[in-house]
C-alpha cells in the first residue's frame, strides 16, 4: 500500500505489526463526591468529555509526548499533565517496548468542579491500555493507580472518586483510594438526569482541599455514614429521590459554599423547582441538581442560573447517566 495510505477498521486483528496505529479515546466528566461522599463516591455523565486521540510510538519505549491541546493554559509538559503522568506510570509498569503522542482536545475547563484533570488522566490511560498487547494481570487496578497519581501530582491529595467514574462510568464507591485499592461500580439508572450549572468562575482543587477541616466531631460523622448510605440505598435502588435524600453534606459542603457566590440561593432553587438533591460537583464552582427524566429539566437548570445573579454567564448541561467511562472510539491505521 503507498505510504500515507490508511485505512479505518472497527477492529481488525489480522493487521501487519508494522503499521502505526492511531486511535481516538473518549472520557467523560464526572461529579465527585455527591453530597456527603467525600472522596468515596463519583459518578459519571454522558457529557462533556475529553476526547485524546493517541498514536503509538513503535521505537520509543515508554515515551510519552503531547504534542496538541485546544486550552493554551494546559501544559505540554508530560510530567506537568495528567493524562501524561498516567500514561507515563502505566508505561514503565508494564514495561512497555513502545511509547505514545497525544493530542488533547478538553470538553470542559479546567477547575469547574466536573472533573477535568480526571478525564485527561482516564483518556490518557485508556489509550496506554489499548496499546498493551499482553495479558497484564488486574489492568483496572494498574489503570486506576495511574490516574490516582496522576490526580495527586496537580492536587497534592490521593482521592479516586472523580477518575474511577471516568475510566469506568457508573457510580463507583472508592473507600481506599491507597494501596490496596477497594471500588466497587454500580450501574446508573437510565432515568437519571443531572444539572450541571457552572458559573465564570475557576476553583482549583488544591485551594479547595485547603481550606476543609481537618477533624470533625463525631456527630457530623455519624450524621454523614447515614446519609451516604441513603445515597447508596437510591443507587441500588434505583430510586432517585432516595438518593437525593441522601445528599446532605455537614462537613465539606459549608465551607466550600464560601467560595461559590449565591451557593444556597441555587441549591434551594433548584429543590423548589423539583430537582431530588443538590451540591457542589467536585471542588465546584459547578453546582449540580440529581433529577430524573420526568423532572422539567430546562426549569431546573433555568432557576439554577437566574439565582446565581449572573445567568447570562452561567453554563447549563443537562447529563445523562454514562455506564462505559472512558472509550476507544476510532482506531486507523496508517502504511
Ligand atoms: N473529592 C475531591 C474533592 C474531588 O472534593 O476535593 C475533586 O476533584
């Protein structure tokens, strides 16, 4: 075939070895924490997402290169990147004989609270995944540590609850985030609808992991295992308002409302135009609202934005519920 001929395939496994292989790889974004699951739970939506289209490198081991991104603010630099450093920790783990380029295309801006790091670092690490030709024992484990590091590298705390929903959609509850890992995935309901409002405002993660207690009374404890369990209990459920019961947040929730102006006028804007429960995504700004497909959605997300009292600049999505987290959606092969 002439060079720079290529041909598209689903998958086609009889393919000569020596042709480059491009794919492209989507992750979605993610809300963290989901009222009084602080670093435990995350779940994952249809949408925005990071899209990596990825090239593998057959004579440079364990080489990572971004060579693109469309947000001039996001770093070149594959040890200052997520979607790098995942890659970069999975590479040497399995001691690959290739390596990989990137070019990062981000649905969602960075420190909105819908887990944008995560995304790049779960995009990143799929693509990795993809490239591996052997069996490699327990590959979820080695994906997910390799996001868990890569998240802890631009944050500085080692929390899974944004980048397990992303590599593997669902609603995934991740008690140890630490060596040995421990998640478990349940599956979504195909009812459920979530309102995201994001205002024009940047929170990074670290700043908002700065400022929450470092000790809590025992009551607050108490009060948070209850709730977290009714969040739960809806999940397995299916039952939406249940879980929106669930999502009361005495601990992380007040402090952070500091940092989002109109916070309380949004989350009760919401509830009265009959959203089921409603916090702040992730480290926020995003406010989100758990609803389901019978719910009037646009009025949800309508009163969302007029309360925070700058409705013009405040971005609406309505997500759907993503069951697959992060996939390879094109592979092409070049001669
Ligand atoms: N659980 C984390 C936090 C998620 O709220 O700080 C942030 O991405």
């Amino acid at each position: 075939m002439p060079q720079g001929v290529h041909i598209t395939s689903a998958i086609d496994n009889t393919i000569s070895e020596h042709t480059m292989e491009k794919i492209v790889v989507s992750a979605p974004a993610t809300l963290a924490n989901i009222g009084p699951g602080f670093d435990v739970y995350g779940l994952a939506v249809d949408s925005p997402v990071d899209i990596i289209k990825a090239k593998k490198l057959e004579d440079s081991p364990k080489k990572v290169v971004i060579s693109e991104t469309n947000l001039p603010e996001l770093p070149l630099e594959a040890n200052q990147n997520t979607a790098g450093i995942a890659a970069q920790f999975i590479l040497n783990k399995v001691d690959a004989d290739f390596g990989v380029e990137f070019k990062i295309e981000k649905g969602m801006g960075i420190g909105t609270g819908l887990g944008s790091s995560a995304a790049s670092a779960a995009a990143g690490a799929k693509a990795v995944a993809h490239f591996i030709n052997d069996d490699i024992k327990d590959l979820e484990s080695l994906l997910l540590e390799g996001c868990i590091i890569a998240e802890e590298a631009i944050d500085g705390g080692i929390h899974g609850d944004n980048v397990a929903p992303s590599l593997f959609g669902g609603f995934i509850v991740i008690p140890s985030s630490r060596s040995p890992l421990l998640f478990s995935k349940f599956l979504l309901p195909k009812s459920l609808r979530v309102i995201l409002a994001t205002p024009p405002i940047s929170i990074l993660t670290a700043d908002a992991r700065r400022i929450i207690p470092k000790e809590i009374p025992l009551q607050h404890s108490i009060h948070s295992t209850g709730y977290a369990g009714l969040v739960m209990a809806g999940i397995i459920k299916k039952d939406l308002k249940l879980m929106g019961k669930g999502i009361v947040d005495t601990i992380i929730e007040p402090v952070r409302a500091s940092l989002i102006p109109h916070f309380y006028e949004v989350k009760q804007a919401a509830l009265d135009a009959g959203a089921y429960g409603c916090s702040i995504s992730g480290a926020g700004p995003t406010v989100f609202a758990i609803a389901d497909e019978n719910c009037d959605l646009k009025n949800i997300g309508k009163a969302m934005a007029e309360a925070f009292e700058m409705h013009k600049q405040v971005t609406v999505r309505i997500g759907l519920p993503n069951n697959d987290g992060a996939k390879v959606l094109a592979r092409s092969f070049h001669f």
